[in-house]
C-alpha cells in the first residue's frame, strides 16, 4: 500500500526556523508544484499550524479523518502528527498560514503548560475556531506584525520579538476559547481527565482495559467513567476505544505495516482480533481502509 506522506518544518519552501507565516496566495502558488505530494489529499504534519481564514467561500476542512466546517472569520488549528488535507484551501479562500516547531511549541508550553494539555487537544474542543468579528481582527493584526517581525533584516533581535508575540497569539487563542468554552473550563473533572489522555497516549500500545487506568489514577473503574461521560460524554471504554481506532488508521495510513503487522503494534495477539475488532467499529476491513482514499 501506498504510504501517505509526511512533511517536515523544512520541506518545500518551508525555512527551517521555529516560525513561519505564509499569505494563502504565496502557498497556492508554491502549492501548485508540490515537491513530494498532493497537498489537497490527505498527508501527515511534523509541525503544528494555525489557518487563519479571512475570506472566500465557506467548506471543510479534514483532520484525523473527519470533516470540520469553516467560513471566513474562523481559525483552524491542526498539530504535529494529525493526518489534514486542505480540501478548498486555500484554493477558494483567503487567508494566512503559520506554522510553527514542536520545540518551540514545548519551550511555550514549559512556562504555559496549559497550552500543551489544550490548545491541540481535539478530544475537548472543535479544532476550528469560530470567533467574533473584532476578535478575528485583533488577531489577524497580531499575526501581520510576527510576519513583519521575521522578515526584519535584524534577524537577532526581531526574531526573539515575533516569538513574543506569537507566545500572546496562542495565549489569545486559548484564552478566547477557554472562556467560549466554560462547559470545560469549569469541569471539575479536567485534570483527571487530561491525566487520563496522557496515560492512554503513553499506554495505548499494551494497554486496553479501563481497569488499568482506573487503578494507575488510584481511582474505580466507575469514577473513570463519570470524568469521561464528565469531559467528553463518552465512557471510558468507548473513549480507549475511539484512540485505538485513531491509532490503527493512522498506522494503515501513514505506513508500510501490513493489517497483521498493524494489529501487532497495537498489541493484539491475532490478526483476526484485530481485524474483528477494527470492522466492528468502522465496517470496513483494515485493508479496505487502507486502500481508501
């Protein structure tokens, strides 16, 4: 099977620095003779990025296949790893493009630790933003001032300015959602259940019993349930679920794994366990998926 492909912060015309901001217009052209693949199927990031739509017609937009809608004045935010294709954008839309380093995303994130545990947290929030009109401005400045900051000949300098900003664009981001958000915001159950994404992303792999995590958070299976019917109005054992699925399609997607090899990695004894089980939860074959567009 084809190997769907993954880009780095530095291919294409990308420079290799921590941020970059592009115009729709300049990416459509560059766009228009992809070096390594078809940037309006679906490919896997090795960074994160921000979509800022500021006109055009309103479409969709796929991330970790499933189909977001947006419309000019939303923001859309797709992180390092997460299989997105740009389906009519930028074709049809105008806007500006930033994307930026994991690193430097995590050396945000030592002092504002809040931002990892949520801004790209798709399991809590929408990844398009949908933002007031004045708010959308405010940002859209914000984000022409990094660009005019990183294109300063001063390089040594105005590149540690466009950072400090574009620190106050996440913070902005995140604060504007947090509180169009007080459903999560004020959860009770937050913490834990963010302690419990983080153990099913470390234990994924082995691990698949809600007992196991109920007992490496010190709490019964049933309260594990009431955080996540609490977070994401799911029980816990449909949420393991859920990010197994996400698991095996990203595999069947973005490598050379075979469905018995996939099954395998994801800590299934059989193949035949694993394709029952993916075919129970998506009614298709693992190889059906596999060769799907």
């Amino acid at each position: 099977m084809k190997k769907l492909p993954e880009i780095k912060f530095e291919d294409g015309q990308i420079n290799p620095r921590t941020i970059e901001v592009i115009p729709f217009e300049v990416l459509e052209n560059k766009l228009k003779h992809p070096i390594n693949h078809d940037p309006y199927q679906v490919h896997r990031i090795k960074f994160n990025a921000i979509f800022l739509i500021s006109g055009g017609k309103d479409g969709t937009h796929v991330i970790d296949f499933e189909e977001y809608s947006y419309t000019a004045g939303d923001i859309i935010l797709v992180s390092k790893e997460q299989i997105h294709a740009f389906a009519d954008l930028p074709q049809a839309n105008d806007g500006i493009s930033v994307m930026f380093t994991e690193d430097f995303f995590l050396e945000v994130g030592a002092t504002h630790p809040f931002l990892i545990n949520h801004l790209y947290n798709n399991q809590l929030y929408d990844p398009v933003l949908h933002l007031e009109e004045e708010k959308f401005k405010e940002l859209h400045a914000l984000i022409l001032k990094i660009n005019r900051e990183l294109s300063h000949k001063d390089k040594s300098v105005r590149t540690e300015i466009a950072k400090s900003y574009f620190k106050v664009l996440l913070l902005e981001l995140y604060d504007w959602r947090e509180n169009k958000n007080g459903r999560i915001t004020h959860n009770p159950y937050l913490k834990d259940f963010i302690n419990f994404q983080q153990l099913l992303n470390k234990h994924i792999h082995e691990e698949k019993k809600v007992k196991f995590y109920a007992e490496q958070l010190n709490i019964t299976t049933r309260q594990l349930n009431v955080i996540t019917q609490s977070a994401v109005n799911v029980s816990a054992k449909d949420f393991i679920i859920n990010m197994v699925i996400l698991e095996a399609k990203k595999y069947l997607k973005c490598s050379h794994l075979s469905s018995k090899e996939v099954g395998y990695q994801l800590g299934f004894d059989e193949p035949t366990n694993f394709t029952k089980f993916f075919k129970k939860h998506t009614q298709l074959l693992p190889s059906e998926f596999a060769q799907s567009i």
